[in-house]
C-alpha cells in the first residue's frame, strides 16, 4: 500500500495506533522501530506520521507529564476523543482496537472456534463472546507485560513463558476494570498465584507484604527463597500505567489474608 501524506486520519486508524501505544516502550515510538513501520505500512502511511501519533498521545498521558515527559504538542480532537474513549471503557475499547488491527494485520485474526458449528443459535453467540474474551485478555497481557519490560515486578523473573498478567481485582468479581491497564500487575506465576489467593499483597508504597498463612511456611527453603527475600520491598513500578494505590487497598480489604 502506498503511504499517504497528509490525509485526515480516521478513528478506526486512531485507535489502532492507541493500540500499539499501549503495547510498545517509549524507547520504540520512532519511525525506525520495526512495530511502527509495520502498522504506517498497514495503513498506508508513513513511518513518521505513526511514530508522530503516538507522540502525541504520549502528550496526553497524566502519568508521562509527572514523569517530565511531554511528547509532541499539537494533538488533536480527535486523538483526545480516542484517548477518552479508551479510558472510559477499557474492555471495549481492548476488543474494537484488537478486531480493527486483525483487519489491517490479517494474518494475526483469531480463530472463531466453534464458529460453524450452529452459525444461527446460541452455539456462535457464545463463540463470538469467548472470542471477544480472548481479544481483551490478550490485549491486557501485551500491555501490562510491556508496561513491564517482561519482568516480574517481585522477582525480575524475565521468562515470558512464566509470566502472567495479574489482575489486581479480579476478573469475573470487578468486570468494569477488567482490562484497564492499572489494574495489572506482571507476576511470575508464583506470585501469581499467591497474589490470587491473598497470600501476599502490597501496601500503599508498594511494598510486598506476607500473609500469616505464608509466614507459617517460611521454615521451607523453597519460600523462604521465593517470598521472604521480597518482603518489604516495593515492586518494580511499570513504564506505563502504573497500579492503583486504590486497587492495592481493594485487594488488601477484599482478598488478602492478612496477619
């Protein structure tokens, strides 16, 4: 596709770079970073009016100003009706961008399991829900393992394979922050695990704490070396989209074990 300079950008188009903005470093928003000349190929453009975008949006990122960051001055009304939009309903903003980058990225469309199996009943409605379930999972574990630099936040844990992205209120119990990036949390599956049944938490400076019920193990080598060397320590905090504190005190209330 011949890349086109000056034309009007589209919402569709928008939300696709928001996409990528939540999935790729700060270090990589330039035109020479292989996943903005991917998708300025996929749509026509060039590598500098991509990497321009995303610049822009990193402008409108609270978080970023706090850190000092400004990116490009000159957004939009739209790339702020984008960014709204994103962040008042993550989940269904997660599943519109992933299905619009499958139709500029065809070769990454997912599969409608089960799609012909009753393509008239309640076989391909719960289908096309249990797809729509798999666009937002992945687009939250891409964005909160990139937030991340793929790095458990307790134990620097590098493994991909090994990683999950936690959520810090769950899922099925709070589906309103479901997919919203501060809501993760990138975890080895240990501290998955134990984060999910409230053996350990993290109080308001980010700090590991250990439940009783841990504690009571700590005589095991394999927790003592797994647990008690993070105790008290903070977390690695993301790139982007850092926790919220509110959410820490959620989990505590709600799901942590305690002393």
């Amino acid at each position: 596709m011949t890349a086109a300079r000056g034309k009007p950008w589209t919402r569709d188009e928008l939300i696709v770079v928001m996409n990528l903005y939540c999935r790729i470093p700060f270090g990589r928003q330039d035109s020479g970073s292989p996943e903005v000349i991917e998708l300025a190929s996929a749509l026509g453009r060039t590598p500098g009016s991509v990497a321009m975008k995303l610049n822009n949006l990193t402008s409108l990122d609270p978080q970023e100003a706090a850190r000092g960051v400004k990116g490009l001055r000159g957004a939009s009304r739209l790339d702020r009706s984008v960014w709204d939009e994103f962040h008042a309903d993550w989940e269904a903003l997660a599943i519109e961008s992933e299905q619009l980058r499958e139709q500029v990225h065809p070769s990454q469309q997912t599969a409608m399991a089960g799609e012909d199996q009753d393509p008239a009943g309640q076989g391909h409605l719960e289908a096309e829900r249990a797809v729509k379930v798999r666009l937002a999972q992945r687009f939250f574990r891409r964005m909160v393992l990139t937030a991340y630099h793929c790095e458990c936040c307790v134990s620097g844990n590098p493994v991909a394979e090994l990683l999950v992205a936690s959520h810090i209120l769950p899922w099925a119990s709070y589906p309103e922050h479901r997919v919203d990036p501060r809501n993760g949390l990138c975890l080895s599956r240990l501290h998955d695990g134990a984060f999910d049944q409230g053996l350990i938490a993290f109080d308001d400076d980010y700090r590991l704490l250990l439940s009783k019920r841990l504690r009571d193990y700590l005589t095991s080598q394999a927790i003592r070396d797994n647990f008690a060397p993070y105790e008290g320590k903070a977390l690695d905090l993301p790139e982007k989209f850092c926790p919220d504190r509110r959410f820490l005190a959620e989990h505590r209330e709600a799901i942590f074990v305690g002393c």
